[in-house]
C-alpha cells in the first residue's frame, strides 16, 4: 500500500489527517476568536477556551502521527520529517530528550516549523529558565522556525532565547513570549532582529525589581521597522512597550488587542499609539477597567470593522448632554461606516449571577451602578452610531459559565438579558455569547456526540477534563472522519506495531 503512491502524495495526506493547516495557521487567537462547550469530569460542563482547543488540537494530531508512523517500515520512513514538522510540549524536561536526537539526527530540524511550549502544570512545575541551554540548542537546530510559542513564564532565559532567535530562526512569523517588564530591552532587541514577523503577542509580568521607570540603555533609540507585522497582542505591564512601539513603523498592522487585566493604575497611552497606527486597523479590541476615550478612539481608527471594549466603562455624554449628566450616550462623533462585530468584555454584574450574586446582599448599590452603566452603554449600540452593525459578543468566559452553572440569568438580570435581546432583535443584530452561540443558549440544548468519547479519551488520557466533540471543520471542507477508515486501514496492516521513535507531546 505504502508504495501505490508517490511519498508526496502520502505526505499531503498526512497532513490533512493530523490537522496541519490548523496548527501552522500564523495568527493567534483573539477575544473574538470562540469557545466551546466541552464535557467534563469534575463538572457537567466546561467552556474550552481557543487556547484550550489548540493544545488538544496539537494532541490529537501528535496521537494520529504516531500511529502513522508505528504502522509499518515504510510509513516510518516517510513519516519522521513529518512527526518534527511541530513540537508540542506540556513538561520542558522533554526538552533535553529532543536536544539529543536532534543532535545525533542533525536533518530532522531542519523540518521543523512550529515549536509551543505550553504551560499546564501552573505553580507545581519547574521554571523555564532551568531548561535554558536545552531550549536554545533546540532553537538553534531548527533553521526554518515558522512559530514559536512559549506559555510559560520566562525571566534570565529569555536573553539567550532571543539572541539565538536572531542567529538562527530569521524566518520565524508568530511569536508568543511572557516576560517580566524589565526585560523590554531584550523584547526590543529580538523584534529588531526578526523582520519577517507577521503575528506577535508578549505578555508582561510585573518587574522583579521594584523599580519606577524601567531602564531601556540603549533599546530606547530603536525605531524599529517591521514591514511585514499584522498582528499585535499585548497584555500585562505594556505602558513602556505602546510608549516605545508609538514611534515605530508598522505598515501592515491590522490587527491591535490589548488587554490590562485588572490593574487600575499606570494605564497606558493608547490613544497616542493608535494616533500612528489607527488608520490602518481593521480589528481592536481594549480590554481594561479605566474608561478610555471611545469617540476619539473611533476616530482615530476610521477603517475597523471589528471593536471591542469594557461595557463596565463609565462614558460621558456627548457635550450637548454633559450637563444634564444624565443623557444617552452616544459611543461616536460620526457614525462608523465599517464596524460590523463588537465584542463586550466585562458584564460581570449584568445578570445577576457569580460575581453580582455575591455582591447583592453586602454591597447591592455596588451591582446597581455598574448594571445602570451596562443599560445606557448597550443602548448606545445601535445602528445610527453603527450602520452595519451585525453581531455583538459578550466576550466574557467567567459571565457564560456563570449563566450556565446558574441555570440562566437571576433576578433582574432575566429582565436585563429580554430586554437586550429585543433590543438586537428589532435591529437585526445577533446578540451572541463567547461560543458565538446566541446569549441565552445554555450548553444541555447541545446534543452530544457520543462517537468521539471513546477517541477522546485515548487522546487526552493525561490532561484533567474527558471531552466530547464535533469533528472540526477544515478549510476546504476536508474533515477528519474522511480519513479515519484510511488510519483504520493503516492500524490492521501490521500485528507487531513499532515504538515510536520518541514522544513529545502528551507523555
């Protein structure tokens, strides 16, 4: 069978069997991108962030190309250039394993496109910085890095990293790095040396040292160019990042989030940084809880077709209504010609579940003004301010699992989620929540696709939650149960199967 086609039919095959053009797809997720309902163990229901989906994702995939590869010799052969292709990994201690066969088999990184670093053992694992050496030599044995994604936190291991990024991963496109904010110099740095990168998210950390200002030396007079940069995620202690990157040029920036968790203090000028790059964005999304200036912000960002903000922000009428203090507020100067999807973070009072439920008895005036603050903004949401308005979001996992512990909204948020709904309704616009199902649509309407549980399982036999799935869809509409009769095959073809010649993903 193996040899009734040529090896590079066998290879597109493959691929498609283990979602490759998922996994090497160069942008990063964003608020808007959804979530899912999946099955778990420990509750009824678990909301599987876009993170959450990749990882299983690369899971499942690694799973289908170790049983390509173990089903006989000649597949084995033509599949070790394909098992490289991405290298996943949950434990960094796999590090040191990979950094040997690398050495003694110096061709297989040259196959290498895509290497994640997943945090999934939070507190109770090693840090980063132990696995520098291992980390560096593996970068510098994969010469066509196409993606390099690190989850977990770095601190003194990050220099070297990004030296050897600069010598040796020059076609490196998405990059995701978590730093302290001290390190900014060395972000700066690594940008300079890596003009191919179309995606970019950095989350900063709060500096080691206590320190007022960050000293950036030299970094400080880099105007860096990146021509060919779309994408750009910030989160975290970025103040000093969108002061520097103000100045910077950005050609193809389209794309623009940035979120400030739940820091009051120190914001960031972001006004000043979408003054030079606004014109251009066609997605934006502010997450924070200060209030930022919205009219102007819509100004500046005159082609957007997506926005996204904090439906908690205290907004000032527009002049007219400023004295009465209490008039409608208006989001726009002028209508937007282009936005057609907003996205709403915050809302975490809004309908009377979680949060608002454990503030109603000790502080009820509390959930009351910021529900106030939800009504006049959502009202402002309409097709005067937003003529092609067509989808608003509620970003918030934290708001949908708590509806759908909940068993729906509580109180006056039922009334609050009616009203809203009508609102969208009359105007023809999809009122959805973060699974980009319509708000209100709870997880037990699902039906379940039991065929799956038992692959499922196998897959993920070491990560905390069992799921239940629909088949992904692919572009060009190529789905996996199209190939699970050609791995069944594959599986019969040989009794005795083969070690694999090493593990990386999941063990």
């Amino acid at each position: 069978m193996a040899n009734s086609l040529p090896p590079e039919l066998w290879s597109h095959i493959f691929g498609l069997a283990a979602d490759e053009d998922t996994i090497f797809y160069p942008g990063l997720p964003t608020s808007m991108t959804q979530s899912s309902w999946a099955r778990s163990l420990v509750t009824d229901w678990q909301l599987r962030t876009p993170r959450d989906s990749i990882n299983m994702v690369q899971r499942r995939s690694y799973a289908t190309k170790k049983s390509i590869i173990s089903t006989c010799q000649s597949w084995r052969r033509l599949g070790l250039e394909f098992l490289v292709r991405y290298l996943f990994f949950n434990d960094p201690s796999k590090l040191r394993s990979l950094t040997a066969l690398l050495t003694s088999n110096p061709s297989l990184g040259w196959w290498t496109r895509r290497l994640h670093i997943t945090h999934f053992l939070y507190e109770r694992g090693p840090s980063l910085d132990d696995f520098e050496a291992a980390l560096t030599s593996v970068l510098a044995q994969t010469p066509n890095l196409e993606i390099f994604i690190v989850d977990w936190p770095l601190s003194r291991a990050f220099g070297s990293i990004a030296d050897t990024l600069g010598t040796h991963c020059k076609n490196l496109r998405t990059a995701h790095w978590h730093v302290p904010a001290e390190l900014l110099p060395k972000v700066i740095w690594a940008l300079d040396a890596l003009p191919l990168l179309v995606s970019l998210a950095v989350e900063f950390d709060a500096p080691l040292k206590d320190s007022d200002t960050l000293t950036l030396g030299s970094a400080q007079d880099v105007k860096l160019y990146l021509p060919n940069l779309q994408q750009l995620i910030l989160r975290g202690y970025s103040a000093e990042f969108i002061e520097q990157a103000s100045g910077w040029s950005l050609p193809l920036l389209r794309s623009f989030s940035f979120d400030f968790g739940s820091k009051h203090e120190d914001v960031p000028d972001v006004l000043s940084f979408l003054g030079t790059h606004g014109t251009s964005l066609l997605f934006l999304d502010l997450n924070c809880i200060p209030a930022l200036d919205i009219r102007t912000i819509l100004d500046l960002c005159p082609l957007l077709t997506a926005f996204s903000f904090n439906l908690d922000w205290k907004i000032a009428p527009i002049a007219q209504n400023a004295d009465a203090g209490d008039g409608p507020i208006v989001l726009t100067n002028r209508p937007h010609e282009h936005i057609a999807h907003i996205g709403l973070h915050g809302l975490l009072f809004a309908f009377g579940v979680g949060l608002a439920s454990a503030y109603a008895t000790p502080d009820p005036l509390r959930s009351l003004l910021v529900q106030r603050t939800n009504d006049r903004n959502f009202a402002a949401l309409t097709k005067a301010s937003f003529p092609k308005l067509e989808r608003v979001r509620v970003l918030s996992p934290t708001v949908l699992t708590d509806l759908e512990r909940a068993d729906g909204p509580q109180g006056s948020g039922m009334e609050r989620w009616d009203r809203w709904a009508g609102m969208c309704e009359g105007m023809r616009i999809r009122l959805e929540d973060c699974t980009g199902a319509l708000l209100g649509t709870l997880p037990q309407e699902y039906e379940e696709d039991e065929g799956d549980e038992d692959e499922e399982d196998e897959l993920l036999e070491d990560n905390e939650y069992s799921y239940t799935d629909e088949e992904p869809v692919r572009p060009g509409g190529v789905g996996l149960s199209e190939l699970r009769a050609l791995l069944e095959e594959c599986r019969k073809m040989s009794e005795e199967r083969e070690e694999p010649l090493f593990t990386l993903a999941y063990q």
